[in-house]
C-alpha cells in the first residue's frame, strides 16, 4: 500500500494601512489547502491587490471567505486590526507585528503547527513569532510574484477598504473616501488645528502630534517696545506671538522710526513675527481735539489708549486671531482697572443680521494680563541691557510733560491751530 503523502502548510502574511494618518493597522495571515488546492483558473485571476480594480478585489475577496467556509476549505485565513489607540502607545512597527501575529494565532487554531513548512512575510522588519515552532522569513517583493501574498493583500484591503466606507459615513468632513486615510493635500487642508482631530487618528504620527502641540496665535498690540521684551518671551511659551506695533502719536517722527526700528531686532532675536502699524498721527491729534491741555492719565491719554486698542481689535479680526492682548499695562502710571475696561470694549462687536432680524456677536479673547506684576519691567530692563537697545526716556506723545521739546512743540502746535 502507498503511503500517504506528508502535507504541509506554507503560511503568507500581509499588512495594510501601515502608512495612513487614521484608525488601525490590519494582517491577513493565509495559507492554501495543501489536500484541496485553489483551483488554477482561480488563481489565475490573482494579482496584486494594487493592481486589481476595486470591483475585481471585491469580486475575488468575496470567493476566498466562500472557499474559507467549506467542510475541506481550499484555503485558511484570518484577519487582524490593531487600532490608533494600541499605535500611538507602542509605536506603528509593534502594532504592525501585533497585528500579523494575532492573525497568524487565530490560523494556527486550524492547522497544525507541526505541519508548518514556512511563514513568509512581505516585510523587513524581522519579527520573532513565539508561537511558531520555526521563524518567519520575511522577504520584500514577493507581493507582486506569489498568488498567496495576492491573496493575503487582496483580504486585508478590502477588510480595510469595508471599515474606511463605514467610518466615511460618521466622519463626512473628513472626506475618507478622497485621502483614502494617507496625508494627502486635501487632509492636510481639513487639518487645520487640534479641534479637527478625531478620535480615530494616529495622534502619535509627527504631522497630527504637530496639529495637537500647534500653539494658538495671539496678537500682542505694542507701543513702547522695551515694555514688549518680556511679555514676549512668556508668551510665546503658550502661543505663536505675532507683534502688533501701533503708536501713531510718536513724536516726532524719526523717534517712532527709531523704537520701531529696535523693536524688529528684538522680535529678530526671539524669533516672533511682527507687523507694522500705519504711522496716522493726524487721527490721534483728531481723537483729542479740545482734550490738549488735560492732564495726563485723563481723558487725553484714555483717548489715546482707546485709539490703540480699537486698531489693533481690527488687526486681530484682518488677521483671523482670536487671542489678543497689550503691553500698555506694564507702567505702573497706568490705571489697570481703566485698560481692562477698555478691552472688553473692543473685544466685542455687534452687527445686525437682516435675515434672522437678530444681533450678532463677534467675541475676541483678550488676555488680561497685568504685565506689571512678577517683576515684568524689571526683567525688561535686564534685557535691554543684555542686548545693548535703546530705551526711550518718554512716552513719545508731544504733551506728555517729559517730552523733550514739548514748550516748543507745543506752541507750534497751537499756531497750526489759528
């Protein structure tokens, strides 16, 4: 009597998603039935899954389950997926080899380990698989040479592509079926800041983490720059700071180039971006028209204060930035409870809606910070002189009493008047 020729099982394992932005990583481990080979006309239709149609992979997706089901199936496999969480927390090459060995556990439920000729795997990284009485071999290229790895790679897309349509339906914004899951343009284009990160993202990947870590701009109004060092500093720790300066009553002209002028060296040195205010002193000199002689802090300077702030409300509203706030607090000579008051001012518009008859609000976040605390203006001074920059002596406005020149200024002033 003939004996019974010996069988064994040649496994193949294949990944997919790997690469992509969002949700889990999934492996297919399969084997042909050595005792009731895959018919050669079906194999013949086998490819690589990337080269197939997407109706051709379902197609054939849809006869490997039939052939899996069979009192004596044609072919064994199973299907395994690692999710975002498990990525983020031991890393995309650890859940990958997770993946291919839970897969591979579940298909040695239906072979024999004993009988195992080899595991190939279509990778290089070389995984050690306790379960396996003899190692894998893992080998690059094979994917587009042998009708198992087709067929490995032809399950677990398609596995993938079924989960991507159902997470399409609750993700809509997302457009998954455009991105297909990867960091193409249009993802990147709807990832724009840490509120559209779902919890279906790999958040430990470098371009969504750096969604996440992306500080919110803040918009820090400056018209005595010496006063903006510091601030700048501790803000920039929480926000990306983008410098406002605006101080049109700077006088006389040659000095607001000046302090505009170290103003670009500092925000050079910390590496802030800064914009320039227009230099419209006429509409200060407007704003306190019959206020000349008040002293100061009175009405002439909260003009004055008023006037900034309401510019740089709308440079921060141009600009599309929520955050703001000023460093015309630092100086102790400054009524605070008078500054906040003024802010609020600013940080809120409202503009009437005709269709809905009905009062819109537009709110800005002002930071109010007393500059003037923790030893603000000191460390300012500290600075400067660690930097060699100019420090001014005054405040700049031309009826300020330490303006330099202000008696003839002043009576220059009132004779353009007459």
């Amino acid at each position: 009597m003939a004996k019974a020729k010996e069988v064994w099982y040649k496994i193949w394992i294949d990944e997919a998603w790997r690469g992509p932005w969002l949700w889990s990583v999934v492996a297919s481990s399969l084997c042909f039935n050595p005792v009731n080979m895959p018919w050669d006309d079906f194999i013949a239709t086998l490819n690589d899954s990337k080269k197939l149609s997407e109706k051709k992979r379902e197609k054939i997706f849809q006869e490997l389950v039939q052939m899996s089901l069979w009192d004596n199936p044609q072919i064994f496999f199973w299907v395994w997926v690692v999710d975002n969480h498990l990525i983020d927390e031991i890393n995309i090459k650890q859940a990958n080899r997770e993946a291919m060995r839970r897969s591979l556990v579940e298909l040695l439920r239906k072979i024999d380990n004993e009988k195992i000729d080899s595991v190939l795997v279509d990778w290089n990284d070389n995984y050690k698989f306790d379960e396996l009485k003899k190692q894998a071999i893992f080998i690059i290229g094979w994917d587009w040479k042998i009708a198992e790895i087709w067929a490995a790679s032809i399950i677990a897309k398609v596995f993938r592509d079924k989960l991507m349509s159902q997470y399409s339906l609750l993700y809509p914004d997302l457009w998954i079926e455009n991105h297909k899951w990867y960091g193409t343009k249009k993802h990147r284009e709807y990832l724009t800041d840490k509120w559209k990160v779902t919890s279906i993202h790999r958040v430990s990947y470098k371009p969504v983490k750096a969604i996440i870590e992306k500080k919110p701009k803040l918009l820090l109004h400056i018209c005595c720059w010496p006063d903006a060092t510091i601030p700048i500093i501790d803000l920039k720790e929480k926000y990306e700071v983008i410098c406002f300066w605006y101080d049109p009553n700077i006088q006389p002209k040659k000095e607001h180039d000046k302090r505009l002028w170290e103003l670009k060296k500092v925000c050079e040195l910390e590496w802030v971006e800064y914009i320039e205010g227009e230099y419209d002193v006429n509409n200060f000199f407007d704003r306190i028209k019959w206020l000349e002689f008040t002293p100061e802090r009175w009405e002439k300077c909260t003009e004055c204060y008023d006037m900034r702030l309401q510019r740089s409300a709308l440079e921060a509203r141009k600009l599309w930035i929520k955050y703001w706030t000023s460093t015309l607090n630092i100086s102790p000579h400054k009524d605070l409870d008078k500054m906040f008051n003024l802010w609020d001012k600013w940080s809120i518009t409202e503009t009437f809606n005709s269709e809905s008859k009905s009062i819109l609000k537009d709110k800005l976040d002002f930071l109010k910070i007393a500059f003037r605390k923790n030893k603000w203006f000191e460390r300012s001074v500290e600075y400067t002189k660690k930097h060699n920059i100019y420090r001014q002596n005054y405040c700049g406005c031309i009826y300020s009493d330490t303006y330099p020149w202000w008696k003839q200024q002043f009576l220059d002033k009132l004779n353009e008047k007459k």
